[in-house]
C-alpha cells in the first residue's frame, strides 16, 4: 500500500485552436497552493480538468497515488469549491452540508449530526434550517466549504470562492479555510486574482510562464 497522499499532474495539455495551456506540477499533503496568473491563462479550464469538469484536455492526473484518468467527477475524492458556491438554494443549511455524506453512503442521523458539528464550528448552527437561497454571501461560502471538507477529501480545489465577499467576509474565509485544513491537512489548490489571498492563505504560488504573444500559458515546472 502507498503512503503517496499527493497530488501529480502530469503533462496536461488543453488546446483551443492557437491558445494553449500546459502543466506539470505536484502538490503534497498540506500544501496550499496559489494558480496566481493573468486572466485568460487557463486557470479555471485546468482547475476543471483535475475536478472531472473539462473533457477537452490531456495529461496525467494522479491522486494519493491512483490514476485518476477515465474517473468521473463524484468518484475523484475532491472537495470543490466553485465561484458561484452550487449550493441547492430550495434545500436547508443542514441537508447542503449533509449532501456528501449522503451521496457516500452514511445514514440519516449520522450526516446529520456530522454536518451539525460542522456548522457549530462555522458558526452556523442557528442557520440550520435556513433554506441555502437565503443566505449571506460570507454565509454561502462557509456553507459550501463544510459541504466540500465534511466528507474528508483527498485534495481540496477552490475556484475564486472568496471573489463575491467584502474584505472583512473574505479575511474570516480564508480563517475557515486554514481551520479546517489544520484538521485535515490535504493538498490545496486555489484559484484567486487577490494577492491578499496568496499572502494569506498560500504556502506557495505555482509558477507561471507565459509566451510573448499570449498564447501559450505554462504551470509549473517539473
């Protein structure tokens, strides 16, 4: 059995007509790791490719040692945050936290008091029973963060989930986020255009490289 828990991508690839992306790179167990680059460099489109979400694209992708090529999204044991939260706005607080631990098997009372424990850590207990769509912004990105880390992923994949909140709303996430992570410290890869974020919350920026004429956009360096 391995102990490899980390995080490889291998010769990615992603090609639309003259625009193309590249990466090379791995990420280990607790690292927190920052795609800080110029807009239309392929950050979301290869933060999509690890996920499961973007088909049109090569390269190898391994999680804690297992290949992940062929697997769709809900089997690759990612925790993912989007920008827009995906939260189902007519379910509670309680059952949008629960949902992974249901879609994994456990039952009613056990997701249940999991996600409460949750939402006592985040501050959330007296919004249990709120249905999602009445949230806060702040209060939406805490709730989609338990939801992605009640389950206990292998890696955790942010895109821009702090870029709809206020400075005091984004300075309390990136807390959460660091909180959780302590308690199961797994790889961190993140999208942000906020050097804020990155001196926050990073523990290293992956490097970039870019061509002269704009098409052709590099992470990484292995």
């Amino acid at each position: 059995m391995t102990n490899d828990r980390s995080l490889r991508v291998n010769e990615f690839r992603s090609v639309y007509g003259d625009f193309t992306i590249g990466a090379n790179f791995k990420l280990e167990p607790g690292e927190r790791v920052a795609l800080f680059a110029p807009s239309g460099s392929g950050k979301t489109t290869l933060l999509r490719w690890i996920s499961g979400f973007e088909s049109g694209a090569s390269g190898e992708l391994t999680l804690a040692g297992k290949s992940l090529s062929g697997v769709v999204p809900e089997k690759r044991e990612f925790g993912v945050v989007f920008q827009d939260y995906a939260l189902f706005p007519h379910w509670s607080v309680l059952e949008n936290v629960a949902f992974g631990l249901e879609m994994r098997g456990a039952s009613r009372s056990d997701r249940e008091s999991r996600a409460m424990a949750f939402l006592q850590k985040l501050r959330l207990e007296s919004r249990a029973k709120t249905l999602a769509g009445h949230l806060s912004g702040g209060e939406k990105q805490r709730v989609a963060l338990a939801r992605a880390l009640i389950w206990r992923p292998k890696a955790l994949l942010l895109d821009e989930p702090f870029a709809a909140l206020d400075l005091s709303a984004r300075g309390k996430a990136r807390e959460v986020v660091l909180e959780l992570l302590a308690e199961n410290p797994v790889p961190l890869l993140f999208v942000t255009h906020d050097a804020e974020d990155v001196k926050k919350l990073a523990t290293r920026t992956l490097e970039y490289s870019g061509s002269e004429d704009g098409r052709t956009h590099r992470f990484g360096t292995l």
